[in-house]
DNA sequence: ATTAGGATCTTCT
DNA sequence: GAAGATCCTAATG
C-alpha cells in the first residue's frame, strides 16, 4: 500500500504490478551508468522515493531497495486506489473507469499527486507525506512474472511482478522501439 | 479490439 | 542531439 497526503486530500493505492531494477549491474536501470544528478535517490538509502520525469510529460515512482550505495529499486507500475478515490478521478479525468486511475506508472503517480517535489522522501517515516505499509499479503500463488515493459535493455529478464486477474494491472503492450524519422534501419 | 501518431522536455552523449 | 522504465486520442477492422 502507497499513501499519499496532497493539498486535495490523501489517495492510497494498494500494489498490483511492480517491476524491479537491480542497481549498477542492470543494464535496464538508471543506475546503469552510475550516479548522476537525476538517479542520485537510487544510490542512497533504502525506503525513499525515487522519482522521475519521462516522455516530456509523465512522472514515475519508484521505491529505493537495496543497502546504501547498491542502488537498486522497484517501479510502481499499477495499483488500485483503495481510499481518496474521488481526489485521484480529480487528478485523472482521462480515466473512464475506476480501475483505470492508477493502471500504469505515469497514472499511478497523478493519481497520487507525485512528481519532482516527492522524490527523496523517506516512505517509512510515519510523518512523511508519502508512506509505504504493508497490505493485506497476496497469495505467493497469484503472483505472476513477465519481461519488464518498455527497456531496450535486458528485456527478456522476468522482473515484472502482478497479481494474477487484477483488472488494475496494465496491459502489456511490447512497442517496438520507436526509430527516428529518416534514420536507417539497423543492418541484419 | 487494435494500432498509429503526437505531445513534450529532461538527461546524458 | 537523440532517446526515453508513457499516455491519450483518433482512426480503422
């Protein structure tokens, strides 16, 4: 469970989908490349947010993971909004049914109300303005694993996780990647 | 139901 | 300068 105070009201989302990232030696992370500006959350202690802006447009949450330094994190890529509902339809007027509010990771942090000025906060702190609880457990058996969405690195690697059925989970679309306009495509 | 294109701007090369 | 851990709308089958 992900709750989140704002000036509307506080919305809390329950987990459905998460993907991880394993720090330095992921190709696919952030942290790939080592500590920049932007990934330096990553490489700090475990239970902050990491939170980051994508597309020109969209934020997207992370939690932080492993030990200091390690730089490791899970992205929220989907839940659903267990409380605040009527704040986060507020923030997502796109949204046609409830179980589409939080369906997706840029979804999931409007509705929440995060973006740059929630990043680095400590989730585990009872009086930080976005907190991390535990939920009601999830069945080891209704956990299912795929390939992480939208990375051009790694993909074949099973680190997305979801809750079987859950119709908050988002829809897997594998995009190719998109190719600049007028540039050639690559040599078989 | 599925797909294609556009929006938009930070970050690192 | 280019790509990016995405979403929305419109058009088509």
């Amino acid at each position: 469970m992900l709750e989140a105070d704002g000036p509307q009201g506080t919305v809390a989302v329950r987990l459905s989908e998460v993907e991880a990232y394993a720090g330095r030696a992921d190709p696919a992370s952030h942290a790939y490349r080592g500590p920049t500006a932007r990934n330096a959350v990553m490489f700090g202690p475990p239970g902050h947010l990491y939170v980051y802006f994508v597309y020109g447009m969209h934020w997207c949450c992370n939690v932080v993971c492993g030990p200091e330094g390690d730089a490791s994190a899970v992205l929220l890529r989907a839940g659903a909004v267990v409380s605040g509902v009527q704040t986060a339809r507020m923030r997502r007027p796109a949204a046609r049914a409830d179980s589409d509010l939080a369906r997706g990771p840029a979804r999931l942090a409007t509705a929440l109300g995060l973006d740059r000025a929630a990043n680095g906060v400590d989730l585990l702190s009872a009086g930080s303005r976005v907190r991390l609880r535990a939920g009601s457990r999830v069945p080891d058996d209704a956990v299912r694993r795929g390939p992480r969405i939208g990375v051009a690195a790694a993909a074949e690697v099973p680190w997305r996780l979801w809750i079987a059925g859950d119709s908050t989970v988002s829809p897997y679309r594998p995009r190719l990647r998109r190719v600049a306009a007028g540039a050639r495509p690559p040599l078989a």
